[in-house]
C-alpha cells in the first residue's frame, strides 16, 4: 500500500511541475452554450477541448484569411486576374521543367 502512494506522489507532483495551462472563465449565450454541451456530448470531448479546437479552427482561418488577402494584393499590383491563375502555374512549371 505505502509503495503505491509513493508513486502516486510522485505522479501528482510530476502532473503539477508539468502543467502549462491556465484557467479561463467564458460566458455564452444560453442557446450557445447548449450547443457546444450538445458537440462536446457527440464527440465525447470535455468543454475545454471543444473550446480549444475552436480557437485552433479561428487561428487557421485567420491565417488563410491574411494569406489570400496577400495573394490578392500582390496578384492587383502585378495585374493577374483569377482567369490568368491556371495559365501563369503551368508557364511556370513548364519553364522549371526545362531547367531541369
């Protein structure tokens, strides 16, 4: 018995040295919260993951919203239309081809 405390000791103070996660409180909207407890039920995930995959999913769209935003500016400066896009890839890949 006193082996298993000790490591269970152990393993406490590991889980404590190691944790790198705070604690945030969030308020929703009756209706919203409900379903996310109805998601979170569905794919058996805890309130916590649910919101943490969120923020990941808004952190990727964010990120491809700027890219494009950038694809589009530089694509104006230089004066490529979306039509022109399929024909630009293939020159381009044709030219490297043949350096090849």
């Amino acid at each position: 018995m006193r082996q298993n405390h000790a490591k269970y000791c152990k393993l406490l103070l590991y889980n404590i040295r190691m944790r790198r996660t705070r604690t945030l409180s969030v308020t929703l909207p009756p209706d919203m919260l409900r379903r996310a407890q109805t998601i979170a039920r569905k794919e058996s995930r805890t309130m916590s993951e649910l919101v943490r995959e969120a923020l990941r999913h808004y952190e990727r769209r964010s990120w491809w919203d700027d890219v494009n935003a950038y694809g589009r500016a530089r694509a104006q400066r230089r004066g490529i239309h979306e039509q022109d896009v399929d024909r630009i890839i293939h020159e381009t890949r044709a030219a490297h081809s043949k350096k090849k």
